[in-house]
C-alpha cells in the first residue's frame, strides 16, 4: 500500500515534470490552477498533501487528468492495480476513503474510484469541467447523492448517471458504512475545449 507521504512525492514530482514540459513557471500553473504558488512549491516538493479538489484543479490546468498525477507507471497494455493500492485522495472524519483504483489518459480520462463512507461521512465535490459525466452504483450501505439541488436515496444496487459539471455531494447518514463504485468520465481534456 502507498503511503500518504509516497503519494505527496508521486503527485509532486508529476507535477513539476508536467509543468516543465510544458515551458511554465509556477506563476503561470498558479494562474492557470487557482491555486497559490506557496501551495505548489510546497506540493512539488511532496510536503503538501494536496486535497482532491486541489488535485483536480491540477489536473485541469495541466491538462492531463487526474489517473496522469497518481497512478503508478504504465508498461503493459493492461495496467492492473492488486487490491489495497490504490491512490487514496481522501479520507473522511469516521474513516472513509475515496480511492482511485483505475484510470485512463487525455483526452477522454475516465477514472474508476471505489469510495467507502462511514457513519455520517460526507464528500462535496466543486464542479469538474464541462462535460464530465459520473456513473455510481451502491454495493452496500445507503447513500444520500446530491446533485446541484436535487438530493437522491440510493440503496444496495442503485445506480445514478448525472452531470459532474456541477457542485455534488456524496453522504452517509446512516450509522452504517457505505460504498459504492464511481466511475467519472471527463472528455477533451488537454485539448484546449474548456472554458
């Protein structure tokens, strides 16, 4: 299993390698991201552990998706990633995990995350960029999905496709864990097409 400070170095050193190669300075992934360069001078060296909206914004500027800053090297046409290594990009207050297990590289990044919510565990989520779609699908437990202002009660085998372009929110108020599979699909990315 990666450890959060493996991960902080990972995601720092892809980081500063996708800047460079594209010609920026931190002042200019700063203004592209939103995020402060103190903040990416701090990730790059891996002693930040960036949030994942932190990440996704990252993502975003770099134009590479998320799968491009967090997974392990690729070297085989089927890239298989063994059970309890994932990339861990959050964890809630009652000991959920949002983990990434899968993803797939620019323009059109898919990525497949396996989300654990304990008791009261929630995750909001800004809006990705235009486009993105989200397919969930409960494997236990009760989820509550709140989508821009509608909310939603799914149960054990519920399934919901919506829009990730707008603000959404994943939570557990039951006082058993939940976890669902989410697969989020972003297109064009790095080709310039969003806004």
């Amino acid at each position: 299993m990666t450890t959060p400070e493996e991960l902080a170095s990972t995601i720092g050193a892809r980081v500063r390698s996708t800047r460079i190669a594209r010609a920026w300075t931190l002042d200019a992934l700063a203004e592209s991201s939103g995020i402060s360069r103190r903040m990416l001078v701090n990730i790059e060296h891996g002693t930040a552990n960036p949030s994942l909206a932190t990440l996704l914004r990252l993502s975003d500027a770099l134009g590479v998706g998320l799968p491009a800053l967090v997974e392990g090297p690729r070297t085989d046409t089927v890239s298989v990633t063994p059970a309890g290594t994932g990339s861990v990009l959050w964890t809630g207050e009652a000991g959920g995990t949002g983990t990434l297990v899968a993803g797939t590289g620019p323009p059109d990044v898919v990525e497949l995350w396996d989300w654990t919510l304990g008791p009261g565990d929630a995750h909001t989520s800004e809006a990705h960029a235009a486009g993105t779609t989200e397919l969930l699908h409960v494997i236990s437990g009760h989820l509550r999905l709140t989508v821009g202002s509608e909310s939603f009660d799914l149960s054990p085998g519920d399934a919901a496709r919506f829009p990730g372009d707008v603000p959404h929110r994943y939570a557990n108020a039951d006082e058993h864990p939940c976890r669902f599979a989410l697969t989020v699909f972003e297109p064009d990315v790095g080709t310039g097409s969003h806004p």
